[in-house]
C-alpha cells in the first residue's frame, strides 16, 4: 500500500538495512526523531506443542543474548546491580 501511495509505515531500523526498500526508489526511509517508537516482542506457543523444549531454548538463547548485550553497554557497577536482580 505505501508504494502505492496509500499510506505510510513504521518498519524496524534493521529492515531498512537489510534492504527493504531498495529494490522500491519510490520508497524512502527517514529516521524518527527521540522519542521513537518502541516495541517489545513475545515469543507464544500453545501449551499441547510438542517443541515446548526448543521454545524454552530459544527464550533462554534470547535472555542470554540480551543480557550481553546490557552488559556490553553498561558500567561494571549497573552489570554487577543487573546481576542481583
């Protein structure tokens, strides 16, 4: 609908890198100003699914990934407060 002219969307910074509209000139992305938009994600699974195992791996591998990367960014005292929580 955008590249048709219809209307307009707010796509995640990573998409745009990762060349979504380059193969569209008539779309153009444009960063938004502070504050911007934000969303958290859930990862969801009917309780009867036989990969709950690879669900709960995932969510720990995602958790794990977060925490260094909060690590990454943050003073050795904030990771030593995280750690504590």
């Amino acid at each position: 609908m955008v590249a048709s002219g219809l209307g307009l969307a707010l796509v995640p910074e990573m998409a745009i890198q990762a060349g979504l509209i380059r193969a569209t000139p008539e779309l153009v992305g444009r960063p938004l100003e502070s504050p911007a938009p934000k969303r958290q994600i859930a990862l969801v699974a009917r309780a009867s699914t036989p990969h709950l195992r690879e669900f709960d791996t995932i969510a720990e591998t995602i958790v794990a990934l977060r925490r260094k990367k909060t690590m990454a960014i943050t003073t050795p005292t904030q990771r030593r407060k995280s750690l504590k929580t």
